[in-house]
C-alpha cells in the first residue's frame, strides 16, 4: 500500500505500464501465431502479409520496451528461418535471415 502521494503515484504509473505491456505482448503472440496458422494454408500471399506483421509487431514491442530487442531479434529470426524452410516464396531472395 503506497503511503504518500508520490509513492501513489508511481504505483499507479508502473500499473499502467504493466497493462500496456502486456496488451502489446499478447498483440505480438498473436502476429507469430498468425504466421503458422497462414502457413497451414500454403498461400505464399497470406504469409508473406502474416510475417510483415509479426515483424513489424515484434519490432514495434522491442522499441517500446516491452521485450528485449533480443528477444525479437531471435523471434524474427526463427520465424523467418522456419518459413524458408517450408514455404521460400513467402520471405523470398531480398531477406537475409
């Protein structure tokens, strides 16, 4: 229990905070579970615009701080790795992971 104003006051900061975060890592799960489920289907469109998105979720969480900019180094890696492996068309020749 926060005794001064200004101890209020940062509980209700790091409170904020911590919804904020979390709806933009729920947004990010969501973006890379969106690239398996577009992959299932095999259309190289869908997935190409599912991986745009991940990426650019991923991204945006690791320059808001959210999650480490390691952690969506790594992740955008995986992801584009594994959709080389499975589908080439998807990423195609310009992405260098």
């Amino acid at each position: 229990m926060a005794n001064t104003r200004k101890s209020t006051k940062r509980a209700d900061q790091a409170r904020t905070r911590q919804a904020r975060n979390t709806n933009i890592r729920s947004a990010t799960r969501s973006a890379v579970k969106g690239v398996i489920e577009a992959l299932k289907t095999k259309d190289a469109a869908k997935v190409k615009e599912a991986y745009a998105q991940a990426v650019k979720s991923l991204s945006k969480a690791a320059s808001k701080g959210a999650i480490p900019k390691a952690r969506a180094a790594r992740k955008v890696g995986r992801i584009t790795r594994f959709l080389k492996a499975n589908l080439p068309a998807a990423v195609g020749p310009g992405s260098k992971r």
